[in-house]
C-alpha cells in the first residue's frame, strides 16, 4: 500500500488481491467471474457476462478455449481437445 500525493491531487494506492492462475479444466462459477471482474457494487447481469466472454473468444488465448458449462459458469480447455 502507498499514499501518494502531489500538489493537485492525493490518492490511496491500494493494490488488488492477486487473480487465481488460469487452471484449464476447473469450472469457475459465473457469479466469481463477475465478482472478479465488476465493482463490488455492480449488479450481477448474466447478459452482460455471456457478451465479454462471446468476445473473449474472437481472441488468441495461447491455445486455450473457453468453454460454456450451462447452469453452471465456464471454464478453460486446450483449443485441440477437451480438458481433463
């Protein structure tokens, strides 16, 4: 943690918790991947979950594939086959 300041402006610099590591195979719930990636204060909005990840797709992922688990949330494959 730092206090910045400066003669316009002071801020504290808190820094985030750090993200898991991508583990292909294990499933992650929608409602954690919201939770990771939105304010705290934002309501969860599955629409707007199922658009980020539909373009998170159109990317290279250095040979990984995401994968939806209906009902449940997504998780990350190997882009040849599936995860085990």
């Amino acid at each position: 943690m730092a206090v910045r300041a400066n003669d316009q402006s002071s801020y504290l610099d808190i820094p985030a918790p750090p993200a898991p590591r991508a583990q292909p195979g294990r499933v992650v719930a929608s409602a954690e991947l919201w939770n990771r990636a939105w304010p705290a204060d934002a309501a969860f909005k599955p629409e707007s979950l199922h658009i980020h990840i539909y373009r998170l797709r159109r990317l290279t992922l250095h040979g990984l594939r995401i994968e939806s688990m209906v009902g449940v949330g997504y998780r990350l494959a190997a882009a040849g086959g599936c995860a085990r």
